[in-house]
C-alpha cells in the first residue's frame, strides 16, 4: 500500500511487514525519513520524523558549515553543498554538471510495470503489488527524472529505478546515475558484502562503516567474481535472528558500485547503480536512459529473514514462473570425465550408466563445435563437428533420449576465439579499442553484443542447434571480462555507452531464446559463479554456483550466496575431489551438493561399484526430499568461517518436514558434541525420521544432539524428518 499524505507532502510505502517514508519539502526536493519496521497512520502523524530545519532549505547559514549536510535525502543533488556522492550527475551543454531535480508531479496506481530491455521483478496481477511513480525536473538543463517504487505487498520489499529523459533542447551526457539513493541518521554501523575471486566466490565479509566513502562494485563488464552486487548494512550486534539488517540487490549483470558514505555528521549513504567509471550516455533532446532495478530489503530480526524474503521474492518474482515450482532435471555433465575426448559411444556408454542409477539427464560440455578440441580455437564455430561425435548432434540427441534421459549443451555465446572462422571473417565483431592490441585471455576475445547485427547472427546459429538437437537444457558459459572497451559502430561521443549497450544486447539474446525455446531449462555460468546475480537469474533460473566442487570450500561459497540467492538457484553436483590432501567422502559431497540444483561431474563408468550404489542411493534421496531445498525456508545454523561444525535446514512452507544437514569440516579430539537449536518448527508438533522422534519445542529451545559420525573431519549427518 502506498499513501500520500497531502497536508504534510509525505509517501508512506508499505512492503509486506516493513514501511519505507520520504517528504516532499518546502523547496520541492526529496528528504528521506524512515525504512524500517512497519508503522501505521497514527506513527507517520503523531511524530515528526525529520528536525524541524532539515526540512527548509534557506535556514540561516550560520548553524553549521554545510547546512545541507544534515539533510537525509531521497535523490541526492551533485555540486550544491551536500559534499556526498550524488544520485545523478549531468554534464549540459555548458560542461558544468550541477544537477538538483526539484518535485513537479506524482501517482500511484495497483500492479508493477515492465522495464524495456532490462531484466525486472514482476507480480502476476496488479493486487501483489502498488507503484508510485515521481516526476523531478531540473530547472536549468530541462532533464527530467522519473522515479519509480514499487511496494511488493506480502514481502518486505520495495524495487525502485530511475529513467532520465533530456526534455530541453540541447544534448546532454548522463555521468552518473544510481537507481537508489538512501540515507539512513545511524552512527554504529557495519556493511556485508561478498567478495572473493575464480573457485571462492562470494565469501562473507563484515566490517564497521567509517567516515568517508567506501565503494563495493565491479569495473569488469560483469558483475564479477571479486564482488557480488548484494550489500547489507547492520546493527554492530545484528545477528542471524537479532537486529536491524537492511539489505540491496542490484537486478543487472554489468559494471555496478555499492557506495556506502558516512559523513563528518554521522549520515550514512547508501548508493546502488551502473559503476561511474568509464560510464557516459550521451542524450539528445527528447532520448531517454533507463536504469536497472535495485531492490532494497530490510528485517528487524537479523539476516534470517532477510534472507528469506529475498528468496521468496526471487522465486516468485523474478525467475521465469515456469521454474517457480518443477523440480529441476537431476543431471550428469561428462567434462570432468572426458573433457575434449569424446565420441558417441562413450557418451552413449556415460548415459547409459547415469539412467541406471537415477539421473535424469545428461549434458554434453565443451567440445563439440567446430574444430574445438582444445580451449584454443573455435569459439563462434557453432557447428556441431559430426566428425568427432560419430554422427549428427540431432542423431545423438534422439538416441541419449532413446536411452531415457534429458539432453543438454555447453554454449559461450558471447566469446570469439581468435582461431575461428568467423574471427577470420569478421575481426570487427570483437570488442576492441582501435589503434590498441587486443589482450588475449583465455584464448578468446569478446563478441561485440552492443552491435544488433551481431546478437542476430549468434541468436541464428545457436536457435539452429537447439532446434536440431531437441535441446531440454543449455549451459551459458561466458569465460573472460572486459578489456579496451570500445566498438567500431559508436561515434566518439558513445563509446562510453559500450559497456551497458553490451549487457543490453545479452538481456536481448536471453530473451529471444528464452521466447523462442520456453521450455529449455538455461544454466548459466561464467568461469564458475562469475555472474551470479539477480539480472541473470531472471531468465536463468539455476546459475553454476562455482568451478570449485571441493565439499569444504563449497561450505564457504554457498554459505555467502543464501544471503540473498535461493538454493533453488545454486548449482551444485557431486564431483571428484579436488585436493589430494583433502580427500572428502562422497556422502559428504552429496551432502554438501544437495543444498542445491543436484547433480555429478564425474566418470561414473570409473566408480567402484559401492560409489555407483551409493550415487543410485542419492539420486533417490534427492527426489524424496529435494522438494524442501527448492521451496523450503533456509535457516543458517552454522558459519563456515568460525564453527566447528556447518549446519544448515530447510523446512517446509507448512511447517510439515524439514531437512537438516551438518558437515564437521575439522574436528579435534576435544569435540565431544553439541546442542544444535533448530529454528522455523510447529512447535506444537513433533518430528520423526522414522528412527528417532523429537519434540518441536525441544529441538527449537533445548536442541538436537549432534555428535561427530566417527570417522574424523568431513563427516556428515542430513535428517529428514515429517512431522507426526
């Protein structure tokens, strides 16, 4: 619900059990005033929620050295006193960027709109949700900004974008422009964020904001590796269930940045948007640019929640609804076991082995494409090498599907190599500075999607293989980042737009396949979790959680990635040990795996026969119980990075079972057990595995007894239980 409360100029937006409010003030700008836990109308009214001065503009000067310093804004102006990072920054025909938008017009009306081009949340009818939409104009340069917020109304979360229209008569260049702006007038604070690098992807991070900036984002072309685009901030003493967590999420895949800024009087902003560097758009009057959707997000009771409503809104407004609720195909892929070398008998021979001990499908990596039997060529070769497979890709589709199985496909869409026949035909299409040497990395280059042409033939080629091989599942792979950013189809004046322009031509090639092919199941991956956010999500549902199967490291990497990403989305399978120093048991890579969209990267045909029987006895467990991992409440029992042992549970939207699972990474001889708390239960009920029965109220206040298997480090124990 969202309520404009015309006698003191104040929005009140309601999301789920949260209130977001801001005020219109005497000076037509946009002052920010509460995000928190919900209020009613008689909060907003009895209390004024703003000093009395902040809200006029023309105060005496004398009361500080910068009065508008105090002010908590809404959208923030460049270049007038505020000496914190701006909203929006517009350099006019003059060359000078001051940029302060004032308040012309509002509405409000039921439902949430699309945004053209760009990845977005959705709501099915217009009752899940409420908008309000927010005209500002700039007086000088004419340059209009429409702000929109959408309330999600069962859900604590509110999505918000901005879209600049040049409505003078002179061009301008857009510099700058976050999708949010926030101030919050809080002095102890600490900021979460995921950081990592290639196989240790987004690795909990927490420390305590200090004064002057700190900016969180990627320069890359993607959203990256070494920083997701989700950032918390949080009470010093917030908790998994205690505390004030406010949470963003960026819904795009590109260059973003996360600025957090703590002036000399204790504001703090919060900034989410398309990274500034290297970024321009050049408007001509009457073009308009439209940001991508940040999503804010804010519990009262620590992470846990907040967590939770992240995935609740991911999996019902944001993933394509067709994987809202299927289970997804439990899968083989044969690289680990073959890598280059394949043929059809040995795949024949792989899926074969894989329908006999449950899975479901088998997917097909890289390969088998042009003359690609090493990374180093071929990329952009889009024709299946029958050659090497012993037939046509349609032939070996219909006899894997003969066997009983699914059939899948490994692409890079977005990557040329420069041994190909089409690099040979077209050096062109890659991205590129000219006058400047390309870096090589990976073998490969990037295909210039800024370039529609580009996007179409890529877009032909590929619908040509699925379509020949009946295709019920797709890998997309992107392999390497960003470097001389450039493109022979822009004037000068738009080479700062490569990069976005880029990204767009992504979302336009997700779509069309996805359009085209709407029940093919799209698996993305980019060297592992390179880009596992929210704008791929949209049209993926699953994204390759990390190149690094280990089970110890995977307890770090998903651990990071709940925070904000359902295990409905995670990729994870069962795969060989990576460290030979570390050998883990393949119960425990199960274990570890089945927190997410299930699945084996090894040679089966190679297993002892007691692994064989042990992977039929997973397969099995996996359709028992996986239902729970895709639509259950995630509870974090456990950090990777401080305790003893890792725990997690999901349980179901009814209460009516749950699936617990623990992993003893390192254990001494002192460990003698504990008592592990189990959250999220009918309390009035009571448990049973079919072997041991517990009471609910025990296990929520008391707990459950948990005591190391016996067998040393990297043990586990996974309980599913029913409710009596």
């Amino acid at each position: 619900m969202i309520i404009f409360d015309e006698s003191r100029k104040i929005f009140r937006l309601d999301a789920g059990n949260a209130s977001y409010a801001f005020q219109i003030d005497t000076a037509n700008r946009l002052r920010h005033l509460y995000w928190g836990p919900a209020l009613d109308t008689t909060d907003l009214e009895s209390q004024n929620l703003q000093r009395d001065f902040s809200v006029n503009p023309d105060f005496d000067p004398n009361l500080c050295a910068s009065p508008r310093m105090t002010f908590l804004w809404e959208f923030a102006p460049n270049d007038i006193g505020t000496y914190s990072p701006a909203t929006a920054i517009v350099r006019n025909a003059d060359g000078n960027t001051v940029t302060d938008p004032l308040y012309t017009s509002h509405r409000i009306f039921a439902g949430k709109p699309r945004l053209a081009g760009l990845p977005a949340t959705y709501v099915d009818s217009d009752d899940q949700a409420e908008t309000l939409e927010i005209t500002l104009v700039d007086a000088v340069t004419k340059v209009e900004f429409l702000l929109r917020y959408t309330a999600f109304r069962d859900l604590p979360v509110i999505a918000r974008s901005i879209q600049v229209t040049n409505k003078g008569d002179k061009p301008v260049d857009l510099l700058k422009l976050a999708s949010m702006t926030t101030d919050l007038m809080y002095q102890k604070l600490d900021v979460c964020y995921l950081d990592g690098y290639w196989a240790k992807e987004r690795t909990f991070h927490r420390e305590a904001v200090q004064g002057g900036l700190k900016v969180l984002g990627s320069t890359r072309g993607f959203s990256g590796s070494t920083m997701n685009p989700n950032v918390m901030l949080c009470d010093r003493n917030a908790t998994e269930d205690y505390g004030r967590v406010y949470g963003v999420l960026f819904v795009y895949s590109g260059n973003f940045a996360v600025e957090v800024d703590q002036n000399a009087l204790y504001r703090t902003r919060l900034n989410l948007g398309i990274h500034p560097e290297g970024f321009t758009w050049h408007l001509e009057p009457g073009e308009s640019f439209q940001s991508p959707e940040a999503l804010q997000n804010v519990s009262d009771q620590g992470f846990g929640p907040l967590s939770r409503a992240w995935h609740d809104l991911i999996r019902q407004h944001l993933i394509n609804p067709q994987w809202r609720t299927a289970q997804r195909p439990l899968l083989c892929n044969n690289w680990e076991a073959m890598h280059f070398d394949f043929n059809r008998e040995k795949l024949l021979t792989l899926a074969k082995t894989a329908k006999a001990n449950g899975i479901e499908m088998l997917v097909l990596d890289d390969g088998w494409f042009g003359k690609r039997d090493n990374e180093r060529c071929a990329l952009g070769d889009w024709t299946p090498n029958t050659e090497k497979l012993g037939c046509s890709i349609g032939d070996l589709s219909d006899a894997i599907h003969a066997i009983g199985l699914k059939f899948g496909l490994w692409f890079e869409p977005e990557m040329i190599s420069e041994d190909s026949d089409l690099f040979r035909a077209h050096p062109d299409w890659a991205i590129q500075t000219p006058g400047r040497p390309l870096s090589y990395h990976r073998y490969q280059y990037m295909l210039d999607f800024s370039r529609k042409e580009i996007v179409d033939y890529i877009f032909e080629k590929i619908s040509s293989v699925i379509e020949e091989a009946k295709l019920d599942y797709m890998k997309w792979d992107a392999n390497r980042q960003m470097t001389e950013v450039g493109s022979f189809a822009w004037p000068a004046e738009r080479q700062g737009e490569i990069a976005h322009r880029y990204m767009l031509g992504v979302y336009d090639l997700y779509e069309r396949i996805t359009r085209r092919f709407p029940t093919m199941l799209i698996e993305g991956c980019s060297a592992g979790g390179g880009r596992f956010d929210a704008g791929i999500l949209h049209y993926s549902p699953q994204i390759w959680t990390s190149d690094n199967s280990d089970a110890f490291d995977r307890l770090a990497i998903q651990y990071g990635t709940s925070f904000a990403y359902p295990c409905s989305t995670m990729g994870a399978h069962v795969a060989r040990n990576w460290f030979a120093q570390r050998y883990s048991p393949i119960q425990t890579r199960a274990a570890v795996a089945f927190a997410g969209t299930f699945g084996y990267e090894l040679d089966l045909n190679a297993m002892p026969p007691e692994e064989l029987a042990e992977v039929k006895g997973q397969c099995d467990f996996y359709h028992e119980c996986h239902h729970l991992v895709d639509q259950g409440d995630y509870y974090r029992l456990g950090n990777p990075f401080e305790d003893r042992v890792v725990a997690w549970m999901h349980v179901a939207k009814d209460k009516s079972e749950f699936l617990l699972t623990v992993v003893f990474p390192r254990l001494d001889h002192a460990y003698t057990g504990q008592l592990l708390r189990l959250p999220g239960l009918d309390l009035d009920a009571s448990y049973t595995d079919g072997t041991h029965t517990w009471n609910a109220k025990m296990l929520a206040y008391g707990g459950m007894d948990i005591h190391d298997p016996g067998y040393g480090d990297q043990q586990s124990i996974v309980i599913h239980a029913k409710r009596v």
